[in-house]
C-alpha cells in the first residue's frame, strides 16, 4: 500500500526516532511526500494518510489533509502530476487532462442532446425553403399554363425580396444575419437576431437570390444551441460559448451536406483551428498527396504490377490521364482568378448597400433578376439557371452535360457571375452552392479540350471554384469528391483545389466590408432667442 520510503518513515516514528533534526526537516520530508517525490527521486501518485498529518505539527493545513481526496480538482490532475519537474505537459496529457474534467463531459452531453432539436429545425427550414422554391419556379408557372417560367417572371420575386430583405436587415435585430461577401463564419448569433435570420433567407432564397442556405443554417444552429442553453440555465462561460456554437453550427450545417464529416471539417477550417499554421502544414500535405496519387496511378497502369489496395470490388472509373492532369491545373488557375473577381465585385456591392441599405439592395436584386431574365431570353431555357442557387441545376447539368449548348454555358457562366456578385453584397444566404455550379458549367464549357473528360473537368472546376470562393481547401475537396461519388477524380480535385487556393491569396483581397451606416437623422432645431 505504501512505499518502502513510507514504511521507512512511518517505522521511524513507531520506534521513537527523528527523521530530520526539528520540526523543518519533518515538515519538508512531508511535503516531498504529498507532492509526490520520495527520496529515491522517483515521481509517484501523490498518497494521503491520516497518520502522515498530525494536529499541530508545522504545516499543518486543511488544504495538504484534503488534497487526495478522490474526485477532488485540487488533487486529482493525472496529468500534471506524471509530468516531470520543470517539463511542459504533452498534446497526449493535455487531451487526458481535459477529458477528465467533469465540465467537458457534461458539455459534450449537452452538445449530444442539443443535436437533435437543431438537426429537426435545420431540416424542416430546409424542407419550407424547397417548398417555396417549388411553389414559386415551377408550381405556378404550370398552373398559368406555361412548361417553363417565362423570360420576365424573376423581376417581380427579385423586386419583393430586395425590399423584404432591405427591410429586415434595417430594422430587425443582426441585420439578417452575416454579408454572405465576407464568407463562412463559426458560430452561432444572439437569440434576438435568430428571427432577423431565418426572415432574410426565406425572404431571399426561394424568391431567386442567387445564394444558398449554408449560413443562414450555421447561424441558426449555432443561435439554437445557445438558446437551449440559456433556456435550462446552464453556465455561460467563453469556452462553452464557443463550443456549443460551433457544434449546434455543424448540426445544422450536416443536414444541407447530408453528411456530418462535411460539417466536422467545414468547422473546423472557418473557426481557424490552428491558425495560419494549419494551412501551412495541411497544403503541402495536401498537394504531396494528390500528385503521389497521380504517379502512383499512372506508374501501376504502365507496369501492370500490383501492391495491394483498399478497393472492394466497386466499379473504377477510367484511369486519368496527362491530358486530365494538365487541363485541370491551367483550368483551376483560370477559375479561381474569376471567381475571386467575383467575390471582390461582391464586397465593393457590400460596400454600397452599407451607406444606402433600402435602395441600393433592391436596385441590386433587381439586377440579379434582370440577369436571369437576359439569360432565357436569349437562350430559350429556364431563368431558373441563372437563379437561385444552382443546386438543383447543378445535378441536371452533371446528368445530361451535353443537353447544353456552347451558347448557354457561356451565357449561364458570365450572368450567373454578374448575378451571384450582386447577391453576395445585398441579400443574405450562403455563397457555396452558386460557386459550385460555376465551376461545374465552366467544367463542362472547357471538357471539348483535347485529352480532356468531361466528369474530371466538371471535378476540378467545381474544386477550383469552392475553393477561390470560400478559402477552404481541405472542406471543398471534401465537399467535392462526396458529391462527384468518384474516387478516380480524387486527384485532379486535390490539384484544382490547391492550385486555385493559392492563387487567390496571392491576388489582390479587395476592400473590407464597413459596418452599416446610421440612419441620417435631422438636425435639431436651434433655440429660439425670444423671451
């Protein structure tokens, strides 16, 4: 049960003997013993006995009696006390630290329960917002007898949803929630602003803004759980703020994905973890992996030899080949400076809605619309392409790719740009989902090149695309590769995203987004000089 320092000790005390001359050395040998340092030098669990601490004995104190005690946060560190003198704990005793603090697993509890009242909210905002979409682009359109809406029918949606929108970023609490221009942002908003939010994206969404529901929905996950939290009193805490709201963010944010490994790594990229040190480490990780993937594949279909693999016996696709590989780097160099342009276009329209807030978003949305309404006059299809944001058409395209002729690619990819630009800056929503049919339609225009596929260049585009929009590297080739379903393309997605990424960093960033002005208010009247 003891030591044999212990014993020594304890036996000196039975027979009599001094362990130390006076009171001192008794008082430092005791303290070498609760602090865990017997004299062989050897660290050990810090033991408490009743007969080591004697009323009054120097040193005497409730706080060396009570530090063993188990359960005790005062004495039982694990990991502080196998550390050595003077040596910092490691990541390992730091994560086992954490992990036994009673705190932490109540939040994770927490974290657990509040999944599924946010998953449920996410999924039918998500369910109202399809709803209204269909209602709006293809129920009454039929109804009034035409197959698909007419070249004019997005002006008045657009034209409702710039004033709906103006309004509610004017008067509501959190102006509607964040400027879809500035990118993803963790966390969730203050209770008060959670209707602001989910107004401004049903005012916008379905109406045509050419936008999607992945900020609006990490807002409002993250907003719910810190809701709940307040609602059973819970305590509010910097570190249990910031936890809750990024997991009710990513509860909410899996069910668009429809993946909670999407929503994990979307996270944890937009709330920074590591800082600018995770992309310096995950970047040439990322591109090392990618063209290793490329040698390593093209090396075993010249040689015919084997290694061993992963595979399961699903259907591989065809093998890439130099035409894919160089194609998709030139294309993502070319997409990501566009859609970074495009992104710039979208703060200098935030900068405008900033000073003049009603009109300037209106005018804009009444753009967004004229765009889509350019679009099916001159190419005969639905303005639907043109706007809102592209989900659904983007699975169309990938379906019946070659459905599209030259003209409309062209035209969907300059209008859809000028629009999404426009939305960006004035409505709310999020920018994911219009960037990824971007890249897929100039996939798809540039898949004619020779050596070129048309699923790698669709791959790669939508790659490039997500990642000069959103700066997200590792989250859009995850993104990508779960929605293409190949792994064949893995590489070429890797290669796009990288080469894109890093081009728009190296690229002018544009001006910063101001926060909204004031209303101007009339001067007061001066006094009058009459008596």
């Amino acid at each position: 049960m003891y030591g044999t320092s212990t014993r020594r000790v304890f036996g000196a005390r039975c027979a009599g003997r001094s362990v130390a001359p006076g009171p001192v050395g008794t008082l430092a040998l005791r303290r070498r013993f609760h602090a865990g340092v017997p004299p062989s030098g050897r660290r050990r669990r810090p033991i408490s006995d009743p007969k080591s601490e004697e009323p009054g004995k120097p040193g005497d104190s409730g706080k060396s009696r009570e530090s063993g005690k188990p359960g005790d946060a005062s004495g039982d560190r694990p990991a502080e006390a196998e550390s050595p003198p003077g040596k910092q704990p490691t990541e390992a005793e730091q994560l086992r630290a954490l992990l036994v603090q009673p705190a932490y697993r109540r939040a994770l509890v927490f974290c657990a329960v509040i999944g599924v009242p946010v998953s449920l909210a996410a999924f039918w905002f998500l369910v109202l917002l399809h709803e209204l979409e269909h209602l709006m682009w293809e129920q009454w359109p039929h109804d009034l007898g035409w197959s698909d809406p007419p070249w004019w029918w997005p002006l008045p949606p657009m034209l409702l949803a710039g004033v709906l929108v103006g309004l509610i970023v004017l008067w509501l609490p959190g102006r509607g929630g964040h400027i879809p221009a500035s990118g993803l942002h963790a966390g969730g908003v203050a209770a008060s602003a959670l209707p602001g939010v989910a107004l401004a994206a049903l005012a916008g969404l379905p109406l045509g803004a050419v936008l999607g529901p992945e900020s609006p929905l990490i807002a409002l996950g993250g907003g719910l759980a810190l809701l709940f939290r307040d609602l059973v009193r819970a305590p509010a805490t910097p570190q249990g703020t910031a936890l809750l709201g990024a997991a009710g963010a990513a509860a909410g944010i899996s069910a668009i994905f429809g993946s909670p490994l999407i929503a994990a790594v979307l996270l944890m990229e937009v709330a920074g973890v590591g800082g600018p040190q995770l992309f310096a480490v995950m970047l040439p990780a990322l591109l090392a992996s990618g063209v290793g993937a490329i040698v390593f594949t093209g090396f075993g279909s010249w040689t015919g030899l084997q290694t061993g693999s992963l595979k399961i016996g699903l259907p591989a696709p065809s093998t890439l080949d130099t035409g894919d590989v160089v194609w998709s780097v030139l294309m993502a160099l070319v997409i990501g400076v566009g859609i970074h342009w495009v992104i710039v276009g979208g703060r200098y329209v935030a900068r405008s809605v900033s000073a003049h807030t009603l009109r300037t978003t209106v005018l804009c949305a009444l753009g967004a619309g004229g765009c889509a309404a350019l679009y099916a006059a001159l190419t005969g299809r639905s303005p639907s392409d043109v706007a809102l944001s592209g989900q659904t058409t983007l699975a169309q395209l990938a379906a019946h790719p070659h459905a599209w002729s030259v003209g409309s690619l062209v035209a969907v990819v300059l209008l859809k740009s000028i629009a999404y630009a426009l939305c960006l800056g004035s409505l709310r929503g999020g920018p994911v989902f219009p960037s990824l049919f971007l890249g897929g339609a100039m996939g798809a225009l540039l898949a004619p090149l020779p050596g070129f596929g048309v699923v790698p260049a669709m791959a790669a585009g939508m790659a490039a695309a997500s990642a000069a929009a959103l700066r997200l590297p590792v989250s859009c080739v995850v993104l990508v590769v779960l929605l293409v379903g190949n792994s064949g393309t893995v590489p070429v997605i890797v290669l796009a995203a990288v080469v894109s990424f890093v081009t728009v960093e190296l690229l002018p960033q544009g001006p910063d987004i101001p926060p909204f002005r004031a209303a101007a208010r009339r001067a007061p009247r001066p006094a009058s000089s009459r008596p």
